[in-house]
C-alpha cells in the first residue's frame, strides 16, 4: 500500500462486488431486468415491464433504484459483473507457475464470444451515453476494467508501475471490445488468433514497464 492511499483504492474498486451488497430483492429486480432486456430491447425496458416480470411494484423499483437511471447503471454493471468476478477468483487461485497473460487472454475470449452478454450491453451502452447522469457510472466500469486488468497482469505493481500499464489495459478494453462488436456481426471471424496476437504485444509491453521503460504519449510499441 502507498500513503497516499492510490493502492488501496485500486484494490478496492477491482475487488469490490457490487451486487453482493443488494437485497434479495434488488437482485431479483435486476435479473428480471436482464431478461427484459433480452426479450424486448431497450425500448421495452419499462419500469412497468420490469415490475411485471419481477412480481414487483414500480414503488419498489424505486426504493431499490431511486429511478430508472439507476436502475439501467445497476443493470450495466450486472452485464460485465459476473465474468470480471470469475476472473478474479481464477487469478486468486493461479499458481506462482501460472502464466497471467494468459489467463487474462482465455478471460478475454470468453467474455468476447459470449454474445449473450454483449448484446445486452451493446444494446444498453448507446443509451447510457444519451444519459449525462450515468456517465460518471459508465466513467466508472470502464476504470473497473482497467484496474482489473491491471490487478490481473501485475497485483503488487507500485504506482509507477501502475501508471506505466494504464495505456496497455485502456487498449487492451478498447480491442476486446472491438473483437466483441466484429464477432457479433460475424461468428467466422477468428477471435482467438488475434487475441493471442495482442497477448504476444501486451508480454512485450509488460516487460518494457517492468525495466522502468517510459511510455511517452503518441510513441507505438
């Protein structure tokens, strides 16, 4: 940990599980959510609906929620929460022997091809960004992703580091999501291959930054 308290915070926000932290009831809420989004899309995606599916009140919702935009911010997060805490657990169960790249990639690949999921979010995300409310929520996923793709790489990393890795994981979200959007259009297209490309040019970058290489901004592998 550092003083000014940057590592603790980090550590926080990649370990940090949400949604245990909700009611049974919250819970129920949002898987009833999912489902109508994935059945009716983001137009159908009414509290009303919602209620209904969940055997629910609007007036709950809100206890829950306080509003719809809160709800869709809980709903985006849910998206993404189940696979980032599964990589969690398989890195804390990772042998010093085990390759972390590697178990970033493979997590990758699997969250990429899981279309299921990523239509969810694909559906959700335009809508987010039309919403000014829930872009500190949105600001605040995509650093969970950064953190924990840093966490996954190099758990004990010191702040410099951390900063050095912070434009490899901020590339590394915007290929996978990109990979993700590709496959969805088309299920032939070799996810795999290029992912194991990227794992070759995060392996050099990681060894760049750790022999205390700088990253200067606008300078290519």
């Amino acid at each position: 940990m550092t003083e000014n308290g940057i590592r603790v915070r980090s550590a926080r926000l990649v370990t940090h599980d949400a949604a245990a932290e909700l009611s049974p009831t919250a819970r129920r809420i949002l898987a009833a959510a999912r489902r109508v989004l994935g059945r009716a899309g983001f137009k159908g995606l009414t509290l009303e609906a919602i209620a209904a599916e969940a055997d629910e009140n609007k007036a709950s919702i809100r206890y829950h929620f306080g509003n719809k935009a809160g709800l869709v911010g809980a709903l985006a997060d849910s998206v993404v929460h189940d696979e980032n805490i599964r990589l969690l657990r398989e890195l804390s169960k990772a042998s010093p022997d085990h390759d972390r790249v590697d178990i970033l990639i493979a997590q990758h690949l699997r969250v990429v091809t899981n279309l299921r999921q990523y239509r969810l979010f694909f559906d959700l995300f335009p809508n987010l960004l039309r919403d000014p409310s829930l872009w500190p929520r949105m600001a605040e996923l995509f650093d969970w992703y950064r953190e924990l793709d840093i966490y996954a790489l190099e758990p004990e990393a010191d702040d410099e580091l951390r900063e050095r890795l912070r434009l490899l994981t901020a590339l590394t979200v915007a290929v996978c999501d990109g990979l993700a959007m590709q496959y969805a259009a088309d299920q032939t297209f070799a996810v795999e291959p290029v992912l194991h490309y990227w794992a070759g040019l995060i392996r050099h970058a990681l060894e760049q930054a750790r022999d205390g290489a700088a990253v200067p901004a606008g300078d290519g592998p």
